[in-house]
C-alpha cells in the first residue's frame, strides 16, 4: 500500500551518523523487496540486526498435495479444523500451489512475549474472522478485531498477542507481494475517488514497542517451506525509529465500499488486493441491482482461466445452499458454475444481502491437500442438479 509513514526517532538525512545518546552510533536497515526496485523503508536500530548466536532446529512446513490435479468443485467446513494453541503449528493447510497457501487457524493462546517469527517466502494477509488482540512487529503495534485483513511483507519479524482463547483466521500467504488494485490508484499512487477504499481506511503501525536488551532471543523463520529457529542475541524490536512505504497494516472488511449497479457486476468490483499470481476480493453487505428486470443472483459463468476460492464469513449467501460461517467452496478452473437450482429465481426481487465473504481467485489450480479433504462435504459436486435427478 503506497504511502508515507514513520515512528520514533530518525535522522534528517539518509545514510548519515546517528547517534544515541552516549555517542555511540544506531544501526540503519533497508528494509524492503524486489531488490533495490520495490517499497522499502529505513529502520535504526540500537544494536546490530545481524548479530546471530547460533542456528537449531528445522522443521518442514510445506503443505502436501493429496489431490494435485483437481476437476471437483468442493466444499470444505472451516470450523471442523481444530482449536491449537500454537499460533504457527496449528495452521492447516487446504489449498496451495506455486503462488499461494490457504490456511486454516484456531489459535487458542497468545504467542509467548519471547516468541517471534518471519516468514521469509512469503507476504502474509491474516484474515480475523473471530477474535481481536494486537500484531506486534518490529516497526510497531496495530490493533485488530473481527473482520480485519492484516497485511505483513515478508521479512517482517512479529508475534501475535489476542485478547481470548476463541479465534478464527484464514492465513493467506503469497509469493509475491501483495498490493491494491492499480486501476484504483494514480500513477502517484494515490488511491482514486472511484476506489471502493481510501486511505483513511488503512491502518498502520503505532506505538513503536523498543527493546534495548541482550541475550538470546529466537527467531522462527520460514525459509522454502522450513522453520528454522534463529537465536539472535539482541531483541528483534530494537528499532528507535523508521520511516518509509514498506510496512504491515491492517484494513477492515467492514470500510469495503460496495460498487453496485443497475445489472449484476462482475467480481472484479469487489476485489481488494492483487499480487502476481491471485486477487483477493470482499463480498460484503450492498443493495442489489435496480434495473427494473434485473437478476440479482450471479450469472452462470466459465471458469476457465481461475481457480475460485470462497471463504464465508457471515451471512446467507443468495447463490449458495447449505452453506455456514467459515465454509470454503472451491470452483476450479476448466468448467463453468453458478448459483444453485432455485436461488437464481429466489433472488427476482429482493433489494439487498448482508452476505461477508472473501474470495482468493487463483491463476494456476490449486492442489488439494489431506486436511481438506478431512473436512469436506463430498455430495457438493452434484449439488446443482434438480430435484429427483
């Protein structure tokens, strides 16, 4: 998300003498992506980000496909995935491939104040179905509460602290980073009145959290698919101040801003980030089409180029039948799909939904893994057929 912002105490130039004030020097760090190219930001530091004591374990987190070449629209129920207390060990992976992990998560406890971790591979956006607490990062705190997408480049070292037991996230990882839409912003970057969002609407980091300490500190970092465990001998949130356009930040689904129309519109209109290889989209409360003879219901539509991914947060979802909070539908590529047999006439009529719901639509398929197929409805494939047939 392009824009400027800082926290606590940096020099006037870039790349000069800044000293604390016993006249030692703080320490800078280019923080950033896509080499030299992309957003980046200058961190100062107290001690020196590099100081590693030694390296332990390593474990495989990479997801396994059960099903690698998938044709079957599927319907998977979210909430069968167990409650964990461990904020990284209980992500279950569902769908993955080249470009993107879905994850599902139920963490039931806080990471521990000495628990840190980053991941390396991939941008990160936690969706916060149930629960509220505070990301921490190293360049800052941001609130979150239900709703909330919380957005972390990768490299970005953080724990995460929540405010009960009861939680519910979607984890979204991507290879490539994660951005807003281009046609909603200028070529400043400044998003445009007919963005569906502002930036008002982002929040980023506050309250840098500076530890001045020493000792032996670990750091989970995810490399290609591994954990590795890092032990630094300084805090990793030793930063005194930074500034720049490469930070975390969190957006509430609730500030989506819905574009209607007199006809039904396509999703596009309700896409929230992009990256490379998949967009992230909002379906949230809005009035249906006005045209006088309009269908609200969806079109059936070819699935040709995309993998389709739904995530249901809240709501009735007009198109849908048999379908509850944190259900995932699956559309793959290759074959059409639509509403189910008699909602597309049920929707003649009707002046609004207060459906929530995030899509992931995916430019490669998606590999199925065993989890998934755990806690899937297997009689979804047939589901549009007419009574009696």
């Amino acid at each position: 998300m392009p824009f400027y912002h800082r926290l606590g105490k940096f020099p006037h130039k870039r790349h000069v003498q800044f000293r604390k004030p016993d006249g030692t020097l703080y320490y800078e760090q280019l923080f950033g992506t896509i080499g030299f190219a992309g957003m980046s930001s200058l961190l100062y530091h107290v001690y020196r980000p590099t100081m590693v004591k030694r390296v332990e374990a390593s474990v495989d987190v990479r997801p396994v496909a059960a099903v690698d070449q998938n044709l079957i629209s599927r319907k998977l129920e979210g909430f069968k995935v167990a409650a964990h207390p461990d904020f990284l060990g209980g992500r279950t992976p569902v769908l993955f491939n080249s470009d993107v992990t879905l994850s599902l998560s139920a963490p039931t406890a806080s990471m521990a104040e000495d628990e840190f971790y980053k991941n390396a591979d991939c941008d990160e956006v936690l969706f916060v179905h149930d629960g509220s607490g505070t990301l921490h990062t190293m360049l800052g705190n941001i609130a979150f509460r239900p709703g909330d997408y919380l957005v972390i480049p990768r490299g970005m070292i953080y724990r995460i602290a929540f405010d009960g037991p009861a939680n519910r996230l979607l984890v979204i990882e991507s290879t490539s980073p994660v951005y807003t839409p281009k046609r909603y912003r200028n070529h400043f970057g400044q998003l445009l009145e007919h963005s569906p969002f502002c930036e008002r609407d982002f929040r980023a980091p506050s309250e840098l959290e500076t530890h001045d300490a020493l000792g032996e500190f670990t750091i989970r970092i995810k490399k290609e698919g591994f954990l590795h465990d890092y032990v630094y001998a300084s805090h990793p949130f030793d930063v005194i101040g930074w500034d720049g356009y490469h930070f975390p930040y969190a957006f509430s689904i609730h500030d989506f801003e819905p574009i209607t129309g007199r006809v039904h519109q396509p999703p596009p209109v309700h896409q929230t980030f992009e990256t490379d290889g998949f967009v992230i989209c909002s379906f949230v409360p809005r009035l249906y089409d006005y045209h006088p003879e309009s269908i609200p219901a969806p079109y059936n539509h070819s699935n040709i180029d995309s993998d389709e991914v739904l995530y249901y947060v809240e709501g009735d979802f007009m198109s849908r039948i048999g379908i509850d909070r944190g259900y995932i539908s699956l559309h793959p590529a290759g074959i059409p799909h639509g509403p189910h047999p008699g909602t597309y006439e049920a929707s003649i009529g009707k002046k609004g939904t207060e459906e929530l719901a995030v899509m992931v639509d995916t430019f490669r398929p998606l590999k199925v893994t065993q989890q998934a197929l755990d806690i899937e409805h297997p009689d979804y494939l047939t589901s549009w057929l007419e009574p009696g047939m």
